[in-house]
C-alpha cells in the first residue's frame, strides 16, 4: 500500500504540526534541570514567579508594540455564537484573540490590571510557551519557551545591573563562561540617525537594516539604505559613525564627542554606569560590550538593550531591553520597566549538542521482569523497588521484552545505567 493510501486510510497524523516538535525523555530531563536552575537562581534575586494566560485580546497583540511578531500572530476565531461566518465582512468580525507572541504584553496587563494588590518595584519570573507563524529552522521553533525576569516601578539603572547579574550568573550555573552582554541604547540610535540627517518618521526603516549589520555587513546596509531612497550623503554620514567608533579606544566617549547636542548626556554616562557596575560586582566569567549597531526588533524598547551573544557557538541567546512607554498604553500613566529574557530553547539545543549531564543526576535502574513471573516473587520485586525508590533512586518497573539486547539500548538513550533482571526461573 501507498504511503498516501495508508495516511488516508489511517485518517491521523503522527507526526507533530510543521514548527512544533516532540520532546523526547532525555531532553526533558535536561529542560526540568535548566528551569529548575534558572527558578532558584532567579528567586535568590528576589524574583517572584506569576504566571499569564495563553491566550491573549487581539487588540493588545495588535497594538504596533510588537514590531515584526505582530506578522507572526496565531489568531483564534470567535466561538459558539460570537462567529457568524455568513454576516463577516472583515478579520475583526471573525477574530477576538491569539496565543502570546512573547510575554512581555501579556506580562504588562497583568501589571496594569493587578497593581494594587502587588509592591512596586515588582520584579516578576515568567516561564511559558509563546507561539509565533514564523519560518521553522534549526533551534528555531513556531511554538518555544521563554524564561522573562522583568521589573516594573524602577526608574533608575539599577533594573538594568540586577536583570544582567541576575541572567549572567543564571548562565553561570548552566556551564556557560566566555560570553558576552551587547548593550546599547536606543536613544543612541535616535541620536546618531538624527546627526546623519534621517528623520524621524524614517527611524525604523533605517534601524531595520542595521539590524542586519552582523549577517550582511556595512556594504549590504549601505547598498539597502540607497536602494530605500535616502542620499549617500546621509548613508555615509551614518556609516562613518560606526567606523569611527570601531577605530576609537573607547567607542561611548568617541559617540558622545561626535554627536554633541544629538545625545543628552545623562544618557551616556547611565550607560557607562551599568557598563562599571556590573563589571565590578559579576560573579560569572563574561564580558560587557559597548554595540552600537543593537536594535532589538520590538518596537515599545525605549531606553537601554542587551543581548546575550555566545561567540564560542555564534549564537544570540536572549536579550532585553527598557520599555517605559508600555503600561501607559493600558492606564494612561507611564510606569518605568525593563526586563530580559533568556533564549531558552537555544540553550537547550547548546547544551544538548554538547553531550550535557546533569551534575548529581539520581541513579536510573531498570527492573527488566520476565512476563509469566509468579506473583509471590512479582511482590517481592516490586518491594525491592520501593525500597530503592525511599532512598532515592529512580527505579522503573517493566517487562522483559524478547529482543533484550535492543531494549537496553533503547533504555540507555534515556538515561538508564543499571539494569536488574528477574526471570520465571534461576539462570543455570
């Protein structure tokens, strides 16, 4: 029989839907102790955990706040008496709401909607799957977790120093040394499109593609630029810029220098002053980097960004940012906020590629049981069993299939080290 022929006739699909995947055993294990770490990590920070629903108002995932992801949304149809399909006349006679794209939105409603009941500043844990219609590659996934730390009612800097220290020693305990926090500004961004003769309607456009520099470089940025319509003269202007930071010893005063009166000067020097605090006071084996070619793609950013870059895997995973402007979109009053969000399923697959074991991992044993045992010695096994289990082993009962060889092999990926076998009579 077909291939074809047998899907229809079988009338189910096995395999999971395009851009989602199934987590075998042995991953999960690796997942339970990366969240684990990065729970007990972040709650010695005084992080509190909360959890938001799935499920998110279409007019909050469409507010223009998400930038590309709002492309990406997962809509959900109206239900029951709600949907009328014959009366629709547009998207939003047939949409209420979609999956969260991220959890930062969903994370500012709660904020909005339970402020009294909660301290301010209050520094709020998430972790949660979050969906996006996005292309699927590799360790790129259209429904993934993210792991968010977040404070809302800290207007200072020192949001930003705690959501860095906090995250970087989270990568500390995982194995990860050797890596680097990219930080920017994007009132710095601002500055330097204005002082190259951009305005400011056309600030996106022109952060879009330096978003782009590290894959396509300064020539492709300059050639998209042009090919958008703005003068070389401009283009040049602007590029320069990013020479000349990278010819100076020090790229923020050379920044500050240059742009004069384009860069208020609080705003240097509270980046200088996150940069030195957590350079003085870090604990884990990373370095801080002044880049000024960081956007970050979402649109509520307002003030600093980071992200997390591995140059040892040339990997990007996580970042975050200031976003002072969002909760004012929900009460009419702006509330000062900045969160960070590591890239959990990049540092799954990381850790997976490089063969990661879990630091004192409970013993595995299997219990391979002959069927047609008597049940006086089944008791006696499962007893047995028991007793291990009281003093901390993971023991697993199950019968003996004929191809034991295969069966062990199979129990092995999963993590299994010992393995008992209990046949009907003694082995001669």
């Amino acid at each position: 029989m077909r291939k074809e022929n047998r899907r229809e006739c079988m009338g189910l699909i096995k395999k999971p839907v395009t851009g989602m995947k199934d987590v075998l055993p042995l991953e999960m294990e690796v997942r339970e102790y990366v969240i684990g770490v990065i729970k007990e990590t972040y709650h010695a920070f005084g992080f509190s955990t909360i959890e938001t629903p799935s499920v998110e108002h279409i007019e909050n995932l469409s507010s223009k706040q998400g930038g590309e992801n709002e492309k990406l949304i997962f809509k959900i149809l109206k239900r029951g008496e709600k949907l009328n399909l014959n009366e629709a006349s547009c998207e939003k006679d047939l949409v209420d709401c979609g999956l969260r794209y991220d959890l930062t939105l969903p994370l500012v409603r709660y904020y909005s909607n339970n402020s009294s009941k909660i301290s301010t500043p209050f520094k709020a844990l998430q972790i949660g799957s979050v969906w996006r219609a996005d292309n699927p590659q590799k360790g790129r996934y259209r429904q993934f977790y993210q792991c968010d730390i977040d404070i809302l009612g800290e207007p200072s800097n020192l949001a930003e120093i705690e959501l860095i220290l906090a995250t970087t020693t989270t990568l500390s305990k995982l194995g990860f040394s050797g890596f680097e926090i990219r930080i920017n500004d994007r009132r710095i961004l601002k500055a330097m499109a204005a002082y190259s003769g951009f305005e400011e309607e056309n600030y996106d456009q022109v952060f879009i593609a330096l978003d782009k520099m590290d894959k396509i470089k300064a020539e492709g940025v300059e050639a998209e630029l042009l090919e958008n319509g703005f003068s070389k003269e401009m283009v040049s202007k602007y590029l320069n810029l990013f020479q000349g930071i990278s010819d100076a010893e020090n790229g923020l005063a050379f920044l500050v220098e240059t742009l004069g009166e384009y860069l208020e000067d609080a705003v240097s020097s509270e980046l200088k002053e996150i940069i030195d605090s957590v350079s003085q006071t870090k604990t884990a084996d990373f370095q801080m980097v002044f880049d000024p070619s960081l956007v970050r793609g979402m649109s509520y950013y307002t003030g600093t960004i980071f992200e997390i870059a591995i140059p040892a895997f040339h990997a990007s995973c996580g970042g975050g940012g200031r976003y002072d402007k969002m909760v004012g979109k929900f009460t009419g009053t702006d509330v000062p906020a900045c969160g960070f969000s590591i890239g959990f399923e990049r540092i799954i697959m990381l850790l997976m590629e490089q063969g990661f074991q879990i630091p004192e991992k409970k013993q595995k044993v299997a219990f391979l049981i002959e069927k047609g045992i008597a049940k006086e010695e089944l008791c006696k096994i499962i007893a047995e069993a028991q007793k291990e289990r009281e003093s901390g082993v993971q023991v697993s009962l199950m019968r003996m299939n004929k191809n034991k060889k295969f069966q062990i092999e199979q129990l092995e990926k999963e993590g299994y080290t010992v393995f008992k076998k209990f046949f009907r009579e003694a082995l001669k």
